[in-house]
C-alpha cells in the first residue's frame, strides 16, 4: 500500500537505471543516512560511537571487499587479515615517512600497495578452486604476518614491533588519531569512507566489470568461452578486494585502535570476516553491513544481556554462554535462511511491496 | 587405487629436492650445518610429526569424502572428545572405560548434527554447509568449556617419551612420536581398508559423490551421514588423545586443525591415503625447511612453509596428489 | 505478516537496546568501584584463572577484614576478555565509566590490549598498570604519565637473566665465548627482550642466536632440533606464552637439553605450563618477579577469612600458592595501596582516575609495610616517582621441582644505568612520534 510503485513513471533509461528505482527506497537511504550522520553521533555515548560503531564500520568495510572477491567474483579467501595487515603498516610507513601527507592521501595509498600485493597473491587463483584455494590463500596470510614480525623496517625498528599511528588531522584542528581525537570525530571520518567505497562497490557491480566477476563466479568455462578473459578479471576482483581491505587495516590501525601488532591481523581475523560474507549474505553490498553488524554486536549483547535482564553469572560462565548462543544463532540463521541476512531484507522488501496482501 | 604417472614423477621430484636443496644450503652457506646424520633426523622427526598431522586430517577427509562438507569443526571435536575423555576419567572412571563412553558420546554428537544440522540444509552450497559447521564449532567450544572447565588437565597413557638413540647411537627420534605414529598408521590402513572393501564404504564413496544419486538406488543418507560423523569423531578422540598426550588438553588444542589444513589440499580432499603421505610431505618438508633453509631468512617459517608446499603442489595438480579430479561441465 | 521477518525485527531490536544498555549498570554511590579485565576463558585462560583469582581475592580481604579502605567499600566487577584484544577495548570502555567516580585503574594482563589502550587511557586519564608486561619504556614516567610498569619489566628481566648466568658461570668475564638462544614467540611480546641480549651480548662477549617460534607454538620439533642437536647452546632462554611453554620444555627433553640451563621469564613460568610438561619440567628455571608459594601472612589472612567461610575464588585454598595467583595478589596490592594513598589525600571517597595517578607518582611501598600486609620476602618493595614509573626493578630465580616452584636465588638488580638509558632513548622516539611533550618533573 505504500511501497509499490504504481505512479512512479521514467522519463529516460537513466532514471530507469538507477540503484533505487522505487522512491521509498530513496527517502528509507536518506533517511538512513540522516541518522547515520546526524542523529547517532548526537546522541550516542562515546562507549556507543568507539566500541560498536566503529568496529562495525570498519570491519564492514573489510567484509566489502572479501565479499566483491567471494560473493561476486567466486575466489574464496582467507587472506583477509593479511591484507588488512599489510593495509595498516603499509599506512603506518608511508604517514612516518611523509609526515606532510593528508591521511586520506596515506590511507588511499596504502589502500593500492594493498591492491598490488593482492594481486600478486591472486596469482594461484589462475589454476586452483574452491576450497583447495582458500586454504592456498591462508599460505598469503601466514607469510605476510610472518613478515611484519621479522622485519623491523616496517616497524621503524621498535623493539616491540607495535606500529603506532600518529595524531594526524583531517582539517584544521580535526584529529582523527591520536589522544587529542574524539569518538565523534573518528566516528564521522569512518563513517565517510565506508559510505563512499559502498557507493563505488555497489555501482562497480553492476558494471561490465561486475557482470564479468558474476560470471566468473558461476561457471568461469562458460565465461571464458564467450570471451571473459581469467587472468584480469581474476586479478582485478583481487586488486579491488584487496583495496578495501587495506583500507579496513589501515582504518583499524589508526582510528581505531591506535597502536597494533601483526597479530591483530592474524587468521582469527580472517575468518571473521569471512563469517561476515557469509551469514551477511554473499554477493551483496547490504549483506556485508547486515553481516558486521551480526558478528560485532551479538557478542556484545551476550554479554551484557546477564546484566541487562540482573541476573548475576560467573564472568567466565557468561563467555561460555555467549559461545554456545553464538554457534546457535548462526546455525538457526543458516538453517532459515541460507543465503544470508541480505536475502531475509531482500524477502522482507518484497512482503512489504505487496501489504497488506498476502500475494 | 590407481596412482597416476603423474604423480609418481611429482613425488620423486620431490624426495629429490628434500635431499638436494638442503645440501645445497648448507654448501652455500656457513651458518647452515649439514650432516647427514642430522638430516635424517630432522627428516625422520618430520615424518613422524607429518604422522600427527594427518591423523587430524583423516577427519576432514572422512567427513567431506561422504558429505561434501568441509568440516570446520573437526578441531572443536578433537578438543571435546580430549576433554570429555579427560573429564570422565577424573570423575572416577579408569580409563577403558572413559574410552568407550566418549566413544559412545562421539555418536550422539553424530546423531545430533545430523539432525539438527545437517538434515535441514541438505542440498545447500558447500560454502553454507562450512559456515554450518563453524557455528558447531563455536558451540562446542562453548559447551565443552562449561562442562569440563578451562584449565589445562593432563592425559598420561604411560607413553615414554624420552629420547631414543638409533642406529648405533647415531640419529635421535623421539620414542613417544614413533608409538604415535604406528597408533595413526594402524588406524589409517584400517580406514582405508574399510572405505575400500566394505559395503557401507561403498555407500559412503557414493554419497559424496551426488547426495541425490545415491538416494536415489536407496542408500540411507541420514544413516550414512550418522556413520561417517561417528568415525569421523572416533578419529578425532584418537587425535585428541595423542595430541593431548604431547600439549596437555587445553583450548589450544583446537588450533592444530589449521597445521592440518595444508596437509588437506596437498594430499586431496577425499583421499584417506592422501592424508597419510601429504602428512609425511608437508611434515617433512617443514621440518626441513626450517633447519635447513630459515637461518638464511629469520627463521620461524614452518607455518607459511606448509601452505606454500602444499601451494606449489596445487599448481601440477589442483586437485590435490590424490584427489579426485575436478570435472566440471559447462 | 512474516513470521521470519517478525524474529528478524525482534531480534535486531534486542541487540541494539542491549548493547546501548550495556554501559549502564547501578552502582552504591560511594563504594570505590573496581574493573577487572581478566581471561578467565580462552587459549590462555590456564595462566588467566589463578591471576583473577589472586586479585578477587585481595580485594575481597580487604572488604571483609578492614571493610574496604579507609572505610570505603571495594566494588569489584570482573569483565572476561579471554585475551581478545577487540573484547578487551570494549570490556576497558564499558567499565570505564561505571561506578561514581569511574575505573580508578586498568590491569588488562596483555600485551595486545595495553598496546590497544595506551592512546585511550591518556584521552580517559585512567591509569594503566602493567605488571611485568607491556611497554618497558613507560619506566619514563615524564613521557608516559598515565602507564605504570612496577615491579619489573621485560628488559629488566633480560639483564637478569644474564645476571644469573654469569653468576652461575663465576664472572661476567666467563661469558666470553659462551652460546645463548632465545626461544621467543614471534608476537611483540616474544621479541621485547632481543634488542637488550643483542646489547648485553656485544657487552659481554657471548654468541647470541634467535629462535622464534610463529604463534601458537603447537609444533617446535625443528626449532628444537636446531638448538639442541646444532647449535648445542650453553643456556637457552625462553619468552614464550601459553601451550608454546610446555611445548618448548617437551621438545627441550626430547633433544636432551638439560633443564637446569633452560631460563624462561615468568611468563613461562607458570604453574599451569609445567604441568602438561610433566617430567620434563623437573629442574627448568625460571624468572619470578614475586615469592613463590602460599606460607606468607597475607595468605593466611586470606585462608582465614575468605576460604574458611566459602567465599575465596579459587577452586580451593591450596590453589592459593600459584606464581599466577600471587602476581594477581601483586597487582591488587598495588592498586589498593595507591588508592589509600589517593584516598589519604584527597578524602575517604570514591577517588578518579586522576587522583590515582597522582598517587601512583609517589606509590611508595616499603618493607615495613610489607610486612604489616604479611608480604615482606613475596614482594619487593616499590618506590615510584613522577620520572621513574618502574622501580627497582629486581626479579629472582625460581626452579620447579616436580610439584612446586623452589627459590634458587635472591632478589637480582637489573642494569639500572643501561637499562634507564635505554628506555628514555624509546620513550623519547615514541614521544617523537606521537608529537608528545615530556611533562616536567619538578
């Protein structure tokens, strides 16, 4: 009754292209955004803003990319937490060695030597398949973090081989890392570049490069056939992939937690993320946000529930607990719905197109 | 079973290079010491240790031979099944006994996943069924921890583990790893065996071959699915038990699925004797990788050395040494 | 209506109101709140359980015996991190707030989470105490204000370590020649030490040589097999975490290297390290920087009042004696003291995080009071000021005897010139860094 279509007319292919056709869907993303930038940093506490949103952004932004790799282009990896690795000591460098540099500039940058060593790792995608190929990709994972511990150029020669990112600003006196940055300030600049990079990877895929990398996904003889070359079209959903997850690391390094060592990255992180994609939904931008925030905010509430409903547990009683709802609810989603969270929404939607009728 | 030309030439190209390249390092260079009497003991240490590996990796191969699921959870199992068996033997019972009852648990774990997992998402992408068997992952780490506790606990089976000096005194291998490895090598020829001469062996080679082929001339899947779970657990209490012995059973326990990963993809997914010699690869060839050629680096490589191995081998057969060779149709 | 969509929406709304909520639990308005980041579940958790159990229970006496501090009551609240740097920020922020006048003091027990929290705490001006872990160059107390370090650090350790083996050699001259490894576990923590060996190994003469072993250190043979059947080092030492202990000791035995000369920090030391190790563990060394077992005053305090009435935290009283449990006993001691000082100052009330700090700059634990808490030979006395966030320093030598950990040493002094030189030299490139100004100490 009031999302449908009927009286929504397109006066040209351009407007009948657009990623949201229907006007509801429109105002419901503005809507959204409006809240995202303006309403919770308003009234969210700084506990809310650093602990919650941030890692649900920023790990969001990481299962983006594995999921343009995996859900849309078909090449299961688990190099994820390498990737994002070599995204924050690649930022962490280049801020040290060029202090001039805006951090967007140093995060961008870090983002594409990201990208170059995604491909080189892409390379075995050439040959090798499915399951056997993710666990060729956690050999890129264990060599990359094996390699920021062993040499200490990365590190600037710490002893320690921590990296700490330093107070960098975004204009003025707008600190985004550092002490001197405030949850709202971090919160905002995240914020920023996951938006945009979602915007770019939604439009990205439903291009022609997007339409290759689906192809791919679903029977890549075929699509050799009819003329879709393997090799860039492979190395480019790596590249791109690896983008983003760079850029996931570097964010994680600097705004969010500041001060990281190799083992942060390491291939709990991988699969996490990987988790993300799945339960989230493959091949859909949505699917990667709906996933985060399944895999960051559930734990929390687990944990916090006893309190919430004061009921007193023993502390370890409660992380045991907050395990075995954890592995249930992934079991009761997967078995509702096992194409992930996106395609609930996506249900969901086509419901409400048609209420308050059944069909 | 039939091996391939193929990959006789890969495997004598590999005992040769497993000789050659470390004697070659250690004519190059001054820190890397090489005599012969210590090579074979780095390379017979990991053997022994490749042993241990590929008991864990029997598991995955037993579970996605039949089901074509990847089970992530095999790890989890290891632990459980180590500290269920722990468990009951500190509650009083001896240790025969413990032994049969989480045998006997292992089953209903089976039956349990069966029905409670698996029968719901027949027929999905593997993928769904993975991330499946990862929420029985979190779970059994959660409930084994609320039953038995988070504290180390000791399993002693009266191995000896002191130091044996062979060969006239000349090479050292470790006594506890050879009994180890018989253990893994009798329950390895015994599976390999039952996959190959028995009835339900049979059965099972179909079901991972087409779930609906194989309802189709009648197998049983549920059943199936319920045997091949259950050996898969047994698997995973003899893993738990050796592997246990050596660490001490604790969490930890679980992250030795991922030294068995690359073992997985060297030997093949579906192959039982897969598993054995892509352990005595990968277990030897890190071992000798990191004597013999880490000093030149940093050392600390055998992780990464692993995949990578077991990488290269995937580039001549993507399919694993002996796994089956992926078909696909257009 | 979709029943589907029904659960979706319930659920969603479920999450988000309860982690909203999550910050706001009620407190007594005038207890002194305090946070606990522990692992009491985890990879870790066997070295966790007794640390947890040794600080509850601190704090416990306190309250049962004097009634809190200066009358006020303790309010202790743990949080399990099970060692997950994500979990520990997230349990830091939760708690940081809570009570009346928020978390006096954060011990998170990992290196990872003192790394993750060093920017928040000076944002919070929430003190972070790390016992024996973390940053050694927060003994610059002029760059680093708001991090502790007492008793000893990991460089310090180092220098004992060495210490001890040229004691037990007859002379730092005897070194000349020697072989020392390091098994070390490739993580920040594992590689703390290698730049003070490198410096004491160029000082002294002694062939240094590295062994890191990748997380989690399940597998050591070929690590193991270099050293004791290649290299054939005089002492090996070890800075290792979790399984890798009891692995690394395993393998020792396996390759015949005598344990007597095997010299682990103490955190692989733990009780719950040797235990899997079983026979092997019999004569390996290690470095405590706390007293070993539970015959002190303070034990039987806690005996008396806690356990004989059912409320101690441990599985049983004779769990009391740990390595583990006594550091957690340290790092309670620390905390209470420094309140009561904070308190002595600034009135009997819930004090800040800043009032702490304060109190922390001029923490000063003497041997008399030792021995009036009954701790006098379990803990060195601590003496800090505004520049110096560390100490003495000092740490002795323990050996497991099949059951227990046996005293074999006194308490051994570190370096203190080198090692101070040292640190202002790091705290100084991370003040660079950081774009930090050294706050003055007058």
């Amino acid at each position: 009754m009031i999302y449908r279509e009927a009286g929504e007319f397109k006066a040209s292919y351009r407007e009948d292209q657009a990623i949201l056709p229907i006007r509801q869907d429109r105002w419901f993303m503005w809507g959204l955004m409006a809240v995202a930038f303006l309403l919770i940093p308003a009234i969210s506490s700084q506990y809310w803003l650093s602990t919650i949103m941030l890692p649900f952004l920023i790990l969001a932004l990481a299962a983006l990319g594995l999921n343009v790799l995996t859900g849309y282009a078909g090449q299961l990896s688990l190099g994820t937490g390498g990737f994002m690795a070599t995204g924050a000591f690649a930022a962490y460098k280049l801020a040290t060695m060029f202090p001039e540099l805006h951090i967007v500039v140093v995060i961008l940058l870090a983002g594409l030597i990201t990208a170059g060593v995604g491909i080189i790792f892409g390379i075995p995608s050439l040959r090798i398949k499915g399951f056997y190929l993710a666990v060729a990709t956690l050999a890129s994972q264990f060599f990359l973090i094996w390699m920021f511990n062993k040499f200490g150029w990365f590190t600037n020669y710490s002893s320690s081989g921590v990296i700490s990112a330093p107070p960098m600003t975004v204009f003025g006196d707008f600190f985004v890392t550092g002490p001197h940055a405030t949850a709202v300030a971090k919160y905002l600049f995240a914020l920023s570049l996951v938006v945009f990079f979602a915007i770019m990877t939604k439009n990205l895929v439903r291009s022609n490069i997007g339409r290759e990398w689906m192809a791919v996904r679903d029977m890549d003889i075929a699509a050799e056939i009819i003329g879709i070359k393997m090799l860039p079209t492979k190395l480019k959903a790596f590249a791109y992939s690896s983008f983003l997850c760079g850029i996931a690391g570097a964010l994680w390094a600097f705004v969010h937690t500041g001060s990281v060592e190799p083992l942060a990255f390491d291939v709990n992180r991988s699969f996490q993320i990987l988790f993300m994609v799945i339960i989230g939904g493959l091949g859909s931008i949505m699917g990667a946000f709906l996933g985060s925030a399944f895999i960051v905010l559930l734990p929390i509430f687990l944990s916090n529930a006893p309190h919430l409903f004061g009921i007193n547990i023993a502390v370890d009683l409660i992380s045991h607990i907050e395990f075995m709802v954890f592995g249930a609810l992934i079991l009761f989603f997967l078995i509702v719905e096992p194409h992930g969270l996106a395609r609930l929404w996506q249900i969901a939607k086509e419901k409400l197109r048609l209420w308050p009728f059944p069909y | 079973m039939r091996i391939e030309r193929d990959v006789i030439y890969i495997f004598m190209a590999t005992l040769f290079l497993m000789v050659a390249i470390p004697w070659a390092a250690g004519q190059l260079s001054d820190e890397i010491l090489f005599e012969w009497p210590f090579f074979f003991e780095v390379a017979i240490g990991g053997l022994l240790a490749g042993v241990m590996y590929s008991l864990v990796a029997l598991g995955f191969v037993l579970i996605f031979k039949a089901s074509g699921v990847f089970n992530f959870a095999q790890g989890a199992m290891v632990l459980f099944s180590a500290l269920t068996l722990v468990g009951l033997n500190e509650l009083g019972l001896p240790m025969w006994l413990a032994i049969i009852a989480t045998l006997f648990v292992m089953l209903v774990l089976a039956i349990v996943i069966e029905r409670v997992v698996l029968r719901p998402l027949v027929n999905q992408e593997h993928i769904i069924l993975f991330m499946a068997t990862i929420g029985i992952t979190y779970f059994l780490d959660g409930f084994g921890q609320t039953l038995w506790g988070s504290e180390v606990k000791i399993l002693d089976l009266g191995i000896p583990s002191d130091p044996g000096f062979y060969f006239g005194g000349a090479i050292l291998i470790n006594d506890f790893d050879l009994v180890a490895a018989l253990i893994a090598g009798v329950l390895v020829i015994t599976l390999a065996l039952f996959f190959q001469y028995t009835r339900i062996g049979r059965a099972l080679r179909a079901v991972a071959d087409d779930h609906q082929a194989a309802l189709s001339v009648g197998i049983p899947l549920k059943h199936i699915w319920v045997i091949v779970w259950a050996v898969a657990g047994i698997v995973a209490l003899v893993a738990g038990i050796m592997w246990g012995s050596k660490l001490g059973v604790q969490f930890s326990l679980a992250l030795i699925a991922l030294k068995a990963l690359p073992v997985l993809i060297l030997g093949g997914f579906t192959s039982v004797p897969g598993a054995i010699i892509g352990g005595l690869i990968i277990g030897a060839g890190e071992k000798l990788a990191e004597v013999f050629i880490a000093p030149l680096i940093g050392g600390g490589i055998e992780d990464w050395f692993a995949y990578m191995l077991a990488l290269a081998f995937l580039v001549f057969r993507p399919q694993g040494l002996f796994g089956e060779k992926i078909i696909e149709r257009v | 209506m979709n029943i589907t969509r029904v659960k979706t929406t319930i659920i969603a709304a479920a999450v988000i109101a309860g982690s909203l909520a999550g910050a706001a639990t009620a407190f007594a308005a005038d207890s002194q709140f305090i946070g606990s980041l522990v692992y009491r579940t985890g990879p870790y958790a066997p070295g966790g359980i007794p640390w947890a159990d040794g600080f509850a229970d601190y704090i416990n006496l306190l309250n049962a015996r004097d009634g809190g501090i200066n009358g006020v009551k303790l309010d202790l609240e743990e949080c399990d991190t099970a060692y997950n740097t994500d979990k520990g920020v997230e349990c830091y922020e939760r708690l940081k707030n809570n009570g009346a006048t928020g978390m006096p003091a954060v011990m998170p027990l990992s290196t990872g989470i003192t790394y993750a929290l060093l920017d928040r705490v000076v944002a919070d001006k929430i003190p972070l105490i790390t016992s024996g872990y973390g940053r050694a160059d927060a003994a610059d107390g002029r760059i680093f204000p708001y991090v502790f370090v007492p008793p000893a650090t990991y460089w310090g350790g180092a220098d004992i370590a060495i210490n001890y083996i040229s004691a037990q050699e007859g002379g730092y001259g005897k070194l000349k020649g020697k072989k020392i490894a390091l098994v070390y576990h490739d993580s920040a923590y594992g590689k703390e030490p290698i730049k003070t060996l490198e410096a004491l190994a160029k000082q002294h003469g002694f062939k240094f040589s590295k062994f890191p072993v990748p997380h989690p250190g399940l597998e050591q043979k070929a690590t193991w097999l270099k050293i004791g059947r290649q290299l054939r080092p005089d002492y090996v030492l070890m800075w290792g975490w979790g399984v890798m202990n009891a692995t690394a000791i395993k393998e020792a035995a396996a390759v015949g290297f005598p344990r007597d000369k095997f010299i682990g920090v103490w955190w692989s030391g733990n009780d719950a390290d040797m235990i899997p190790a079983g026979k092997a563990a019999t004569g390996y060394k290690s470095l405590q920087f706390n007293g070993v077992g539970s015959d002190f005053g303070v034990h039987k305090q806690i005996k008396k009042e806690l356990y004989a009435k059912g409320k101690g935290s441990a599985k049983s009283a004779e769990n009391t004696g740990e390595v583990a449990y006594n550091r957690g006993l340290q790092s309670a001691l620390i905390l209470t003291e420094a309140l009561q000082a904070a308190m002595n100052h600034y009135g009997n009330k819930p004090v800040t995080g800043e009032q702490v700090a304060w109190a922390l700059d001029r923490l000063s634990i003497t041997e008399d009071r030792l021995k009036e808490i009954g701790a006098d030979g379990l803990f060195d006395p601590i003496e800090l000021s505004c520049v110096d966030h560390l100490g003495k320093g000092r740490a002795k030598v323990t050996q497991w005897d099949g059951k227990q950990w046996k005293t074999i040493s006194d308490w051994i002094s570190p370096n203190s010139e080198m090692l101070r030189a040292m640190y202002e030299a790091s705290a100084a490139q991370y003040a660079k860094e950081k774009g930090i100004t050294p706050r003055p100490c007058g």
